[in-house]
C-alpha cells in the first residue's frame, strides 16, 4: 500500500475528496513554500492554543508548521513511498523576518499573528521579484540535497504540474475566459505573468532534483464555475482530478482505506 506525502496545494489535496475518500495515510505540507520551507523558525512567535481568526484546524496546522519549520522533519520521518510535489502555492510572497522567511498565506493574514512582536519589522519580498526567485531556486537545491541524504531518496518522486485556468466553465458546459483574479483579496494577479513563473519553477526543479516522473493534464485546466470550494483558477473540473488521479495510480499510488488519519503539516 502506497504512503503518500503530499509538497503542494488544494490541486492534489482534493483528488482524495472529489472522488469521495478521506487523506488517510496521506502527509500534506500546504501554505508553505520552498525557502520558507528550509529557513530558521520565526524567533519570538507564539500560537494560540486554538485556531484564531476564524481558521479551521487544519489551516491552522499548516500556518503554524511553516512559521516553526517543523514540516521537513515530519516528512522525512513519514518516509514516504510517493512523494507529490506541486507549486501552485507558490503565489504568495514571502515576509522576510529577522532571520527567518515565511509565506505570507491568507491564514496567515487572518490569524491576526502579524500583530506579534515577533513580525515587527517584516520586510514583503513579492513573489513575482527576482528576488523572491532567486530564494527560491535557493530553495530548490536544498530540498534536492536533502532528497538525496535522507530515506526521501527511496519514495517515487512525482510533479504535478499545474497552471492558473484561463478560462471558467459554468454548469451548462459554457466557458469564457477567467479575469480578475486575485492571490489576496484587493491584490490582482496576473494569469500569464504566474504561469510563466510555474513554468520557470517547474524547469528548474526537474533540472535539480533526483528522476522525477509527471502527471499533468493541460486540456483540462478549467476552472470550474461550480467547484465545492469555489470559483479560482485553480479549481478544476472533474475531468481535471480523474485524469491526474489515473496518472498518479499508474504510478503506484492506491487509496489506502483503514490507515489512520495523519494531520496535516
């Protein structure tokens, strides 16, 4: 039976769900990105015992680990047979604090968090700077290294590579192209200008990492009017989580009913 360990976002998260099972036995890292991911823990930060601003408490679990750092070592101690990366979490910008970095996530601007102490002074590092690119590939190697040093090295290593839709389908059938996204509320995004940087990420990361194997399924990139979780470019239909789900179970990855739940990072 497959031990999946999820690098990524709602895209591969939610093949589980829409097709109606629980991630039992499934590691999922979220609202992370990959330098924040191997930068020192924020010094001076402090969780509330209960999720604050209105967070589940998954959302609450993943913004903590990336602000503690604690997701790496929890994926390596997972050791899992699948590991599935995707990058459509890296839209956010970074917040660079003292020593550390972090993702600047929608949890993370709801949990009221950066009114601690331990923020005073972050500096924004937009995600679409050459800056912020620059910590990422940074990024990138060293999660290839620690690939190779540790039992990381034994799982099959998979991309999910994904894009923002272009366009919206309505429940009809009918589609017209996606405007006005947003990565925050009152923050437009560019579609292309993202896409492009996914295309640069994806690149680079194969170029570093171990022997990767893909799944993707272009045609299908469609954002789905009518998505459980809403309208957003990467909110897909359900041709879009089939075809990944067929790819991935090529791969060897099973649904593993019975395993216990495991927490989200």
């Amino acid at each position: 039976m497959s031990r999946v360990a999820i690098v990524g976002s709602c895209i591969t998260r939610d093949l589980w769900p829409v097709r109606g099972e629980a991630l039992e036995g499934v590691l999922y890292v979220s609202r992370t990105s990959l330098p924040s991911l191997f930068s020192a823990p924020v010094a001076g930060f402090r969780p509330a015992p209960t999720p604050p601003g209105g967070l589940r408490q998954h959302q609450h679990r993943a913004l903590v680990a990336d602000l503690t750092k604690t997701a790496l070592a929890r994926l390596v101690a997972f050791r899992p047979t699948h590991l599935i990366f995707d990058f459509i979490d890296e839209r956010f910008d970074l917040l660079s604090v003292g020593g550390a970095l972090a993702t600047r996530s929608w949890e993370l601007e709801a949990s009221g968090y950066l009114a601690q102490r331990a923020f005073r002074g972050a500096r924004r590092i937009p995600r679409t700077s050459a800056g912020c690119e620059q910590l990422w590939l940074d990024g990138a190697a060293e999660f290839a290294a620690l690939v190779r040093a540790t039992p990381l090295r034994e799982a099959r290593l998979i991309l999910h590579s994904a894009r923002w839709a272009e366009e919206r389908q309505a429940a009809d059938g009918s589609r017209r192209p996606l405007a006005d996204v947003e990565v925050l509320p009152g923050e437009p995004a560019d579609i292309g200008v993202h896409n492009a940087l996914l295309a640069r990420y994806e690149a680079a990361f194969m170029g570093l990492m171990p022997p990767m194997s893909v799944v993707e399924a272009p045609k299908a990139r469609v954002a789905d009017e009518t998505h459980q979780w809403g309208l957003s470019p990467f909110h897909y239909g359900r041709d879009y989580y089939a075809s990944i789900w067929q790819g991935l179970k090529a791969l060897g990855v099973s649904a593993a009913p019975g395993l216990p739940s495991v927490p989200a990072a």
